[in-house]
C-alpha cells in the first residue's frame, strides 16, 4: 500500500509541477476577459422579478 502511495504522490508532483503553470496562465486570461467584458457593458443584467 505504501508503495501505492508514493507513486501516486510522485506522479501527482510532476502533474502539477507541469500542468499548473498553465492553469494560471488560463485563469489570468478568463479574469482579463471578463473584466473587459464587464467594463465594456457586454454583461447584461439580470431581468427584475
């Protein structure tokens, strides 16, 4: 079981030593974006009730 664990632990450290960097990258151009979107009054607002 232990065995199990350590490989398990290795391979998620090399995932996201590779695979997070590009997770932020991603994440700062969807945060620009909405930004963009809301300074430019592309969001519509949400009808009254």
């Amino acid at each position: 079981m232990n065995k199990f664990v350590v490989m398990l632990l290795d391979w998620l450290t090399h995932l996201d030593s590779a695979v997070l960097p590009a997770v932020r990258q991603n994440e700062e151009e969807l945060r620009k974006e909405y930004e963009k979107a809301l300074h430019g009054g592309a969001v519509a607002s949400l009808p009254e009730k």
